[in-house]
C-alpha cells in the first residue's frame, strides 16, 4: 500500500493549497489512503467541524492532531465521536476520543489493514502519559492482534524524542512522522524497514513566523509583551507531504518526499536514504 502524510495544516491557507492540489498528487503518484495533521487547519488553532469536513472532502481519509487538538474544544468533542479524527492516545485517561485507529486501506491488491497512531511528546507539551512506554504497549497489543503496517504520527517539540522513538520502533512499526513545529527536516530515511521523518513541516504560509503572521512574534521577542497569533489572509504557501510504500509484511520498501509551492507548477521530490 502507498501511504501519504501532510503535516501541520495551518489555517486557509494550509487548505487552500490542499484543496488545489491533493487529488492531482494523489491520482498522480498512485496513492491509497492520506493522513494528516489538522490541529492548526482552523485559523491556527485548533479544527472545526466545517472544516474538518471541508479536509474530507478534499480526499484526506483521516486527520490526527497535537496539543492544539481541543483548542475548539466543544467542535472537536463532537469530530472525536463522529468523524475520522484522532487526538493523541497518550493524553490522560478517561478523554474522549482516542489515538489509535485501525483502518481498512482499499489497495490495487485489494483491502489491507494499517493502524495510525497519534501520541504527544512530553517537553513543553500538555500533561500527557509517558509516549515512549505507550507506544510500546500499542504497537506490542497490534502485533498481537496481527497488524503489520502501522503508523505513527508523533507530535514533539524536540528532535531528540522523535529520534528515540524510531530507534526503540525500528522494524516494529512502518512508518514514524514528527510534527509540531511547523520546520520541515531534512532526514528522510528507511532505518530497519521503518521510514522516518524527523518533521514534516507545515502546510501553509512559508513567508511569515511558523504559518503565523510575523507582526506579534516579533513584538513577542523584541518586547516580552505578546498577543494573538494570526493566520495571513495572503501569503506564499507551501504544502509538504511523505509517502512512503509498505509491503505486505508491515515493512517501509520506499519512501519519498513531495513539497509543492504555490508560485511554481513543479514539485520537489527528495528520496528517502536507506540504512
């Protein structure tokens, strides 16, 4: 099965981009099933239920989130129970919701099982349950129940947790995806059959601070006074996304890079190292 991520959709601009663009890149590279991250689709915090269908319809089959992921919280109570919506699994027990989905994939070879799984980083981030040890008893409770090809959004400030996790999870999961902040990275790699990604990077205006308007970040560290984040209403943008190929066995066989930018009909494709 060929599986893409976008990450981190912010605001209209982020689903613009999309919307202009998803279903050409999907018919042209033969993708089955899209996931992406969508706690900043929504003016840059949080998701709506507009929007959120909007995304839908726009050929995203499932959308994970991170620490804005109930920023809108009363919408988002209501797209945990009724749409393809995840938040990060490893929030305390007892949320709404979950971080876990298994997915029926319709593939050129028929239906295949993936499992997508959403967790959050403990630095800087909200009260969470340890990811690492979480991550571990899902993937372990998985194999157990004979699901191979898995899927791992992971939403983390630093490189270094996003690091552990693909060298505890290498050859146990398919594919490990960062988000969360907004700056693609530049190591795009299969390790041990696990493609891997450091940071996506965001989908949306890539000429102001983070998909943000530049006005309040600069006051914010040239004064200590802040002020509400707001998304451009015209910006250049970018839109960023890795597709990766999993075999029958679970295990990542290929995996590449698309950026696309609004002013240039090309895309960039950057392949995957292969250790």
């Amino acid at each position: 099965m060929r599986i893409a991520f976008i990450g981190d959709i912010v605001g209209r601009p982020g689903r613009k981009i999309i919307k202009d663009n998803l279903s050409k890149i999907k018919e042209e590279y033969n993708i089955d099933f899209v996931i992406a991250n969508g706690e900043n689709a929504s003016h840059g915090f949080g998701l709506t239920i507009k929007n959120c269908d909007e995304l839908l319809k726009m050929g995203i089959d499932l959308i994970t989130g991170g620490n804005h992921s109930f920023d809108k919280k009363r919408e988002m109570m209501v797209l945990l129970e009724t749409k393809p919506v995840l938040r990060p699994d490893n929030y305390p027990p007892g949320l709404i919701g979950s971080g876990l989905k298994v997915c029926d994939v319709l593939t050129p070879n028929g239906i295949e099982k993936l499992a997508v799984i959403n967790l959050m980083g403990q630095y800087t981030m909200p009260t969470v349950e340890n990811p690492f040890n979480w991550a571990i008893k899902l993937v372990n409770q998985l194999h157990e129940d004979g699901i191979k090809s898995i899927f791992i959004d992971f939403h983390a400030e630093v490189t270094s947790e996003k690091r552990i996790m693909l060298m505890m999870l290498q050859n146990e999961v398919s594919m490990i995806c960062g988000t969360h902040t907004h700056v693609g990275t530049d190591d795009l790699q299969i390790f041990n059959n696990t493609a891997y990604l450091t940071d996506i990077g965001l989908t949306g205006c890539r000429d102001n601070v983070i998909g943000m308007d530049k006005k309040i970040p600069i006051q914010k560290v040239t004064t200590g006074l802040g002020g509400h984040f707001e998304v451009p209403n015209s910006c250049k943008t970018i839109l960023q996304m890795m597709v990766t190929d999993i075999n029958e066995e679970g295990k990542a066989t290929n995996s590449f890079k698309i950026k696309k930018f609004c002013n240039n009909h090309e895309y960039i494709i950057t392949k995957a190292m292969i250790d």
